[in-house]
C-alpha cells in the first residue's frame, strides 16, 4: 500500500515526474536538493528513501539516476489516471483496488501523481455540487494534511465513502486512519449517448 507523501515530498515526487517528462531521464541528487535549496545530498537522499518506503518510486542508492516512478505513466503532455472499483476486503485501499478504466488528462487537470478517480455514489454532497454517478478526482493525503470540512475519501468497512472532514468526529471514533485522499475536482458527463440497437429487419445480428 502506498501511504501518503508529506507535503515536501509531494514536491519532489512531482518535480521528477516533471523532469523525466522533459528529459527522458531522471535528475541527479544534486539537482533535485538545488531546485528545492537543500545543500545537503544526504538530506535529499533521505528524503528520496523515505518516498520510496512509502510506495511511491524505486531507488539503487548505490547510483545517481536510478529512481522508477511506481504506478505512473505519462504520455505526450497527459498522466494516466486510473479509476478504481470502491470496494476492498480490508478496507479502501487505493494501491490494491482494482482498476475499472483508465483517463488520459492533462497535468494540469489531473494533480499531483498518484491521483486516482472514485465514482461518487448517492446525493449526500449535492449541496457542494457533487452529484451521484459525477467522477472525483481524489489526491492520496493522510489526515494530518486535512483542513475541517475538506471533502475526504475515507475507507469504511469493505469500501470507500466521500465525506467532509470532521477531525474531533474522527478522533473519537478511532478513525483518523480511514482516510485516504483529498477531492481535487469532479468530472461530470452532461450527456451519455443512449446505447445502439440493432437497425431494424437484422434480426440483431452484426
């Protein structure tokens, strides 16, 4: 399971996804604690492992370049985004949940990497314009990164739940680890086509 970034490490895990896209290849330690102001390459190697350890890229620290972005894929300008089923044995789990589809977006669109898409189920947020069937852009954020009120993710018993975000509500209950990302933005189909039919006198036969 991929567990959420800090907001430093976000960062950087966004700025080698930008760097690979323009150079095919990734920075160097030296560059990466240069764009951020750590002059420290030890600083910038932990930093790194502790992105790793958190599900998020693969590193030889024994040389320079070798990082691989983990569940990642970039196109000409887009991220592939995937959409996962809501429901898991133990619980949300975005790194386990299985993959429905996938969307081409453009960065600027999609967020940060690692932002997947959940369908909204029922009309509990419809007062902040989120409707049921619309498709969330959800941003993975543990709770400590949450202002009250935010629009969360929460894992809740076998699936996942869209919600505000009530810190004290959580903390009582013992589920401040039930959630699993931020809403970033909502994606809504006005018009669906209404499915073929076969044209009249074929019998339905292609």
């Amino acid at each position: 399971m991929r567990r959420p970034l800090t907001a430093l490490e976000r960062r950087i895990l966004d700025y080698l996804v930008d760097y690979l896209k323009r150079n095919t290849y990734q920075p160097s330690i030296r560059e990466i604690g240069e764009n951020f102001g750590i002059r420290s390459t030890r600083t910038v190697s932990e930093h790194l492992q502790a992105i790793a350890d958190k599900g998020w890229i693969e590193r030889d620290a024994a040389r320079p370049r070798a990082l691989r972005l983990v569940g990642v894929e970039l196109g000409n300008g887009t991220v592939r985004v995937p959409r996962y089923a809501p429901n898991s044995r133990n619980g949300f789990d975005p790194s386990a949940a299985p993959v429905l589809e996938a969307f081409e977006l453009d960065r600027k669109i999609a967020g940060p990497a690692g932002t997947f898409i959940l369908a909204m189920t029922g009309d509990t947020l419809a007062d902040q314009g989120i409707q049921d069937g619309d498709l969330l852009l959800i941003q993975p954020a543990s709770a400590e990164d949450m202002s009250e009120g935010e629009v969360v993710v929460l894992a809740a018993g076998e699936g996942a739940r869209v919600a505000r975000y009530r810190r004290r509500a959580l903390a009582a209950s013992g589920r401040a680890g039930a959630v699993r990302g931020r809403v970033i933005g909502v994606i809504r189909r006005l018009h669906v086509p209404p499915p073929k039919h076969p044209a009249a006198g074929d019998g339905g036969r292609s």
